[in-house]
C-alpha cells in the first residue's frame, strides 16, 4: 500500500539580503551560523525537505533563529521563497466545492503567481500565529474576523457565515454570545482560539500552528493544546506545529524535524528523537529539557 | 511473522565526548505467528533496548528485523521510512512500556478508549463501555475511571497502561516488563489477558523480571547476552 503525501517539499530556502555563491556553504550548523561569511546575507532557512502525509502532525524544534516561522511563512506564502519546490497532492476530493482556475496538483507551488498562490492559501490552509495581532484584526468582530476569512474563500450569503462563525466558536469552545466582541477584549487563550475557528473556517486540508501556546500561562496552554488534540480526531487534517517546547511536541505530533541554523539536523519519530536522538545538537537539546 | 538477524544497537553520545554504549549485540530470533517469544537477560543486557528497536523508538545500528506486515508485506523495520512505522504501529504493533506514557488531562477510562476511536471506527459511546469493562476486568476501582490516571498508584498506571496496548488487538504485542508492579491478584488477571489475546492469534514478545511467570507464560524463551553477570 504506496502511501502518498499531501505536502511535499524540496530544498525550500530562504535568504535575506543580496546573496552570493558562498550563501550556502558558508552557512549551516557546522558553521554555527546562518550568516554568509562572504556577503553578510542571512540564510534564513535552506535544503528544507520534508513530506507531510494525510492527518498527521508534524513537529518543528529548534533553538530561536533557527528558521521555524521562516519555514512556515514560506509555505503559507506569507514571504516568497528565494528558491525550492512545494507540491500539493491529491487534493481531488475537496477541488469540486473550490473556485480554482488552474488544477495545482502536481505543479510546483512556489513557481506560480501570486494570484494562484492566494487562490490555494484561500482553499486549502489555514495558519494561527504566536502573536494574535497577526492573525487578527482587533477591532473587528471575532464573527466578523471570521467572516473576512469566508469571504476570502468565497463565501457570500451573510446568513450562512454568521452560521459558520457561530459553530466554528462553539467548537472552540467561546460562548456564541460573545461573538460580536472584538478579539481585543478576549484573554490571550481565547484569542489564539478565535484564530484558530479563523484557520478553520475555510476547512482547511493543511493547518500551520507557530508557537500558539507560548506565552501562555499553562492552564490556558493546556485547553489550547487539547483542542487542537480534539480538532485532529475530528477533522483529519494535517498540521505542522512549530514549537520550542518539546511538551508540545510530545504531546502533539508523530513526527519531528529538529533545526539549527536554517538547515533541518535531524528528522524522525517524535519517540525516537526524544529517546535516540541522533544529531549532537538534538542530543543536546533533548537533555536540557528533561 | 518477525526475524531478528543480528541485530545490534549502540548508542553514541556525542555530548559526552562521543561515548559509546553497546545496547544490544548480534540477536537473532524469530517468532511465528500466534507465538509468545520470552526475552531473558541480566539487567542491561538490552532486553528492552531490543523492544525498542523493533517498535523503532531506537534506530538499530546493525542487522535487520523482517516483520510479515499486513499493510506493506515483508519489511525491515530497522531502515523503512517513518511513515510506514506510524502507519504499522497504528495497525498491527502494539507496545506496553514499563511505565505508562500518561497524557495529561486524559481520563482513564479515555486514555484506554482511544485507540479505538482512532483504529476500529468505533463510536464514542461503544469505545467507552469497551474500555470500562476492561478496566473493570483488570480491578480498577469504577471511582478512577474518570480520574487523571497522572494520580495513580504505579500498579493501578500499569494496569491502565495495559489496558491501552490491549483493546485494540494488535497482531503483535510487545512488552516490556508489564507486571513489574503488579500485586499477585492483577498479576494473573494480565496473565489470564495475555493468554486469551494468545487465543486469539496475537503473536507476543515479552520481558517478565520472574522467570518462573515467564516459563509458564511463553512458548520459548530466548536468552540474550547470556555472558553478561547480573549486576542488579
Ligand atoms: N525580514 C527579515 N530580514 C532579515 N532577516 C530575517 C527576517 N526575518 C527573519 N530573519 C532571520 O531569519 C532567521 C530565522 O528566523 P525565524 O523567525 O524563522 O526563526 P524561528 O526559528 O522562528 O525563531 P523563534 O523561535 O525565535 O521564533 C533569523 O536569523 C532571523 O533573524
Ligand atoms: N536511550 C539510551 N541511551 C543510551 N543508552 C541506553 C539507552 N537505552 C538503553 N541504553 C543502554 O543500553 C544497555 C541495555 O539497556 P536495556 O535494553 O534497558 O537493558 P535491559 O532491558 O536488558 O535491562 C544499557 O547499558 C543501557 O544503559
Ligand atoms: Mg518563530
Ligand atoms: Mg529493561
Ligand atoms: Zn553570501
């Protein structure tokens, strides 16, 4: 039985500044840097490589600076590329309800314009950032945050998204009633969670979660963390979830991949890499949380 | 159904200087369909080391390990790709660690329902009363099924933790010293477990610390690094 990926990536990289010949190999973790000695570019992430299979969740660790956000802002086309590839796969399933103009299956996503990139970032993902600035608009309703992500995504009959904003809330577990209130009044918990109904509005087929939990104070990280856990089981989507904190990991997703300075070090088995972790840096890393 | 061919592990610790500890060394046994395999050994002979590599929580670093799978065929699960272990652990493999793995706000009796929400398609509902009745089978006061098993006494963890790998009857189960802090009583409740799960074509790998339950419970027992003296 082939198992096929719905993500696959190739040698996405990220470079901040001129660039020059020597951008690569002057970076990396045996250089400990991710700043190019000739030109003082800074390699944000390069040779990141990696497939995402149907509703799984893949983790991203890494001390700070080491390209995390980077990586998903370059799938979520939030930044171009500097070059790599990125094929979606088989998204047949969900293309009849999607105003696509182009079939995307197969093609390489970073070479398509920004037009085609906006369509596939509308009909199939969604992103929650650690900072709810990002993700939200403060002073709009959390309804009507919501509602600008719908029509996005196409949506036009007002009765139908206020429905879609209402049961999207109570599925993240925010009282409907409250559901005019701007995101500015909310506590920082319920926020993450408005961006999240936000990231699910669209049903999305691939979620990036960026450090959602950070900052929190850890009873509100727990509820947080046990959503996403009940969204997966009900939705069979697939994720990829940056973090620092291998708790969120553990708890969160079956594979891992473990950066340094822009270039992935090590990937595998989130118990493998816990237990048997085979790079220096990963040893390292694994040690200083227990 | 599985082929251990000299299979080694060696841990190298980059952090300590590159120090090198030897996990396990050249084991090669196979295990039938429906067996039992026991694994015998000092303290550090790499019993568990072993379990580990098959389950792939290890990257053995020699040998190979032939697995019959139902999903991919005949596969060596020392080097296919990880989504493939997901895709047979989830399936066919299951695994009873010393120590149950608790996930936090989880409630007991959820803890155990889960795998088959996720595996057999069950409901909610049916999950539930399957995993109740387990538990009840395996003397966990009804009082502690909706209790964070984090709170548990280890015996009553233990209990919990076998309850998980159990309900979904993997075709081969390994464990990992299962009735190490298990009272007399719970200990043939497992026991009795194991046995029907034995009925029932489940294949077993696994590590008991009394050896005379280990006789009494396994087909045949193989012996790793039988050199090495006990060192507690
Ligand atoms: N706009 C930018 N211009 C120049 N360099 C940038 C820019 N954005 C990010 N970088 C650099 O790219 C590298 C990777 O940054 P990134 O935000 O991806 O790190 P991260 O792994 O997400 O870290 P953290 O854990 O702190 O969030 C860093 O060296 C950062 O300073
Ligand atoms: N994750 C690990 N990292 C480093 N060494 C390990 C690890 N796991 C086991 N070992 C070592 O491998 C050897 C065998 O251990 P183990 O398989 O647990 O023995 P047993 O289960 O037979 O008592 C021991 O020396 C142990 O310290
Ligand atoms: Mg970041
Ligand atoms: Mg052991
Ligand atoms: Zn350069």
């Amino acid at each position: 039985m082939p198992i096929a990926p719905i993500l696959d990536v190739k040698n996405l990289t990220k470079i901040f500044g001129k660039g020059c010949p020597l951008c690569h190999d002057s970076t990396g973790p045996e250089h400990e840097t991710n700043v190019c000695r000739r030109c003082g570019s800074v390699v944000a992430c390069s040779d990141v490589s990696f497939e995402l299979y149907l509703g799984e969740i893949l983790g991203i660790v890494g001390e700070s600076g080491s390209g995390k956000s980077t990586v998903v802002k370059l799938l979520h086309f939030d930044w171009d590329a500097t070059f790599g590839e990125m094929y979606f796969q088989n998204t047949e399933d969900r293309k009849q309800n999607i105003d696509m103009t182009i079939d995307i299956d197969g093609k390489n996503l970073i070479a398509l314009s920004p037009f085609i990139k906006r369509q596939t970032r509308n009909a199939f993902m969604g992103v929650v950032y650690q900072n709810p600035h990002l993700g939200l608009r403060m002073d709009v309703s959390s309804g009507g945050n919501i509602a600008e992500r719908l029509i996005m995504a196409n949506w036009r009959n007002i009765a139908m998204m206020r429905d879609r904003a209402s049961g999207l809330l109570e599925k993240i577990e925010i009282p409907v009633e409250r559901m005019d209130e701007p995101p500015r009044n909310f506590s920082g918990g319920m926020q993450q969670r408005v961006q999240i109904a936000k990231a699910l509005s669209n049903e999305p087929l691939l979620l990036f979660l960026d450090e959602i939990t950070t900052g929190l104070d850890v009873s509100v990280q727990a509820r947080v963390l046990d959503l996403i856990r009940k969204l997966q089981r009900e939705l069979q989507l697939s994720m990829i979830v940056v973090s620092h904190d291998f708790g969120v990991i553990r708890l969160l997703c079956q594979r891992t991949m473990v950066m340094k300075y822009g270039r992935i070090v090590e990937k595998g088995l989130t118990d493998q890499i816990l237990e048997d972790p085979q790079h220096p840096y990963t040893q390292i890393l694994v040690s200083s949380q227990l | 159904m599985l082929k251990a061919d000299n299979l080694s592990k060696v841990f190298n610790i980059h952090i300590l200087g590159d120090k090198v500890i030897e996990g396990c060394e050249n084991i090669s046994f196979h295990v039938s369909k429906g067996e039992f395999l026991g694994l015998a050994g000092p303290s550090g002979a790499g019993k568990s080391t072993i379990l580990k590599c098959i389950y792939r929580t290890y990257l053995a670093t020699g040998g190979d390990i032939w697995y019959d799978s139902i999903l991919y065929g005949q596969v060596n699960l020392a080097t296919i790709a990880d989504p493939m272990v997901i895709g047979i652990r989830h399936k066919e493999i299951g695994y009873v660690s010393q120590f149950l793995k608790v996930i936090p706000r989880v409630s007991a009796i959820d803890v155990v329902a889960e795998p088959l929400l996720t595996r057999n398609g069950a409901s909610a509902n049916e999950a539930r009363k399957k995993a109740g009745e387990l538990l009840e089978r395996l003397n966990i006061p009804a009082r502690l099924l909706d209790a964070y098993p984090a709170t548990f006494s280890g015996g009553e963890q233990q209990r919990v933790n076998i309850a998980r790998a159990v309900i979904w009857k993997p075709r081969l189960l390994l464990l990992d010293e299962p009735t190490a802090s298990l009272d007399r009583e719970s200990v043939s409740i497992v026991v009795e477990l194991l046995r029907e799960m034995k009925e029932q074509g489940t294949s077993m790998i696994g590590i008991f610390h009394d050896n005379e339950l280990m006789e009494s419970i396994t087909d045949r027992v193989y012996r790793v690094n039988p050199e090495i003296s006990d060192v507690g």
